[in-house]
C-alpha cells in the first residue's frame, strides 16, 4: 500500500479542492492512499492587507510547496492560478486538473443592474482595470478573507467579483448575478485549473500524478504560464491570459494605475507552438502598453 500525503492550505475551498485530487489519484491508482496535510500560508495569515501590497506572487503557496521540499508531505496541491510563473527549485508541476469555469462572475447586481457609481469589492487589481474599461463610473474598494467572508461583503446596491471555479467547488453558484465573459474578463494565468507539484526527485510519486494529469488543461496553463513569466517574475502590472478550448488565446495588461490597458485575442492551432505563442502575446501586450504611456 503507497500512502500519499497531500499538503493543502486549511480553507475550505483548498481542502474540497485537495480532497477531489486525492479521490482522482485513489481512483487511478489502486493500491494508493492519501493523507491531507494542511498548512497556512502568509496569504491566509494575513486577511487584511491588500493582495497588491503583500510582495506579488506565491503569497498562497510558498509554505504548502515547503512542506513538500521538507518531506513532511509528498505532493502540493494549488490553485494554479496562485502559482508564480517560475518554478520552484525542487519541484516540478507533476499534473494539471481539468479545467473548471475559468470565468469571473458578479455576486451581488449584474453590470446593467449597477446604478452609476456603484460600489464593487474586489481584491484584484486586474479585475478593477477590466470593470472600469466598461463602467468608468464604477466606485472600488477592496476585499479579502475567504469566500465565505466574503459573500457577506456584498456592498449594499453593488457587487462582489469572484471566479466561478471557485464557486463550483464549492457549490454556490446560485448565487452568480452575472457571468463576466472571457473577452470581458480575461481571466487570471491558470484560473479555474489545479496544479499538483511533487519533488523532482520523486519519480514514483511523479508517476501516479501522470494518471491525473488533464492534457488539453495542461497545454492551456503553459501558454498562460509562459505569457506571464515572459513578463519576469518581478512584474507587478495587472495582466491576465486565457486559452479556450477552442484555441483562442486572450491576453490583457493594464499599467499600475490602470489608465492604459491593452487586451489582445489570437488562435492557437493543434499543431502550433503554445509555448511560443503565449511568449509573443506577452512582447505584443508589452510593446503596445508602452506605445499608450
């Protein structure tokens, strides 16, 4: 008998997520068992601060992939979207999950139900960008804690801005006023797939991880990874990039202040270079941002 531990952060959401990826791996590959081994990150011990003021990527993640480099657990299950766009020294992405929902969604009033000004709580930075391209009126203020924290956010005539995925996990999507379309919304690198690291070294590990791993996600989460980690690990623009299942590749960056923004759309064919297509939508967004400063 294998015993896998897991490490997972503590919120509900992370546990439901890393509790669906034991169930797949058990599934796959019988014989194995799992354990969960939950750990909190700096994200989670820190529900104030604003997300963009807290030193960028990895916030989520860095204490779940150190449980693993430290062999107190075997695999690191993430919301791939949290993941920086450089690896980890010592781990590798052994699978990528089938996609959720990638979308973003209102909670609370639709766009056209939105009086002028009205107030959206967001703690995405690129989200704020992404409304205000279609309603400057728009008022913002910022929202953190987990989701159950905060539905009961909800400004009074306004809205919240939260990823379906999420929401599906969970099993809350009733309470969606709107679906944010893809060409809206771009949404965030990897949002709505889950990543699972193991050590480099673990080849067995590794190999059970393949079992589970959900190709055309994985391909779609390595075009996004490679747009944002050809923008450098030290960029802290809002951006933002999505494949669809029908290969359309969207991109979106928008400056710190959010007065400029850039959103591109292209295809990729089943035969073309998603690598090399994600890296070149990043040096166009680029390019074209700094034309509009």
């Amino acid at each position: 008998m294998t015993v896998l531990r897991i490490a997972t952060r503590s919120s509900l959401q992370a546990r439901t997520q890393a509790e669906y990826v034991g169930g797949l791996i058990e599934a796959s590959s019988p014989g194995t068992t799992v354990e969960y081994v939950y750990v909190d990150t700096q994200g989670d011990l820190n529900a104030t601060t604003p997300l963009h003021q807290m030193g960028g990527q990895g916030i989520f993640v860095k204490e779940v992939q150190r449980a693993v480099l430290d062999n107190r657990a075997d695999i690191a299950v993430h919301s791939a979207k949290d993941l920086p766009s450089q690896q980890a020294d010592g781990l590798l992405i052994a699978a990528i999950g089938e996609r959720r929902t990638a979308n973003d969604a209102l909670v609370g009033c639709s766009l056209k139900d939105l009086a002028h000004g009205a107030t959206v709580a967001t703690g995405s930075v690129r989200r704020r960008a992404q409304l205000t391209r279609l309603r400057p009126d728009l008022q913002f203020i910022d929202l953190r804690g987990n989701i159950q924290t905060r539905l009961t956010k909800i400004p009074d005539g306004g809205a919240i801005v939260m990823a379906i995925a999420a929401m599906e996990i969970l099993g809350i999507t009733d309470r969606i006023a709107e679906v944010l379309p893809l060409d809206v919304a771009v949404p965030m690198v990897g949002q709505g797939s889950v990543a699972v690291e193991c050590r480099v070294d673990d080849a067995a590990t590794a190999e059970i991880l393949a079992g589970i791993d959900h190709a055309p996600s994985r391909r779609a989460v390595e075009a996004e990874r490679a747009f944002l980690a050809e923008l450098g690990a030290g960029c802290s623009l809002p951006v933002a990039a999505h494949l669809s299942s029908d290969g359309v590749f969207r991109a979106f960056m928008a400056a710190d202040d959010i007065s400029n923004t850039v959103q591109l759309e292209g295809e990729i064919g089943d035969s073309d270079d998603h690598i090399v297509v994600g890296i070149a939508m990043a040096v166009e967004c680029r390019s074209r941002l700094q034309d509009k400063a």
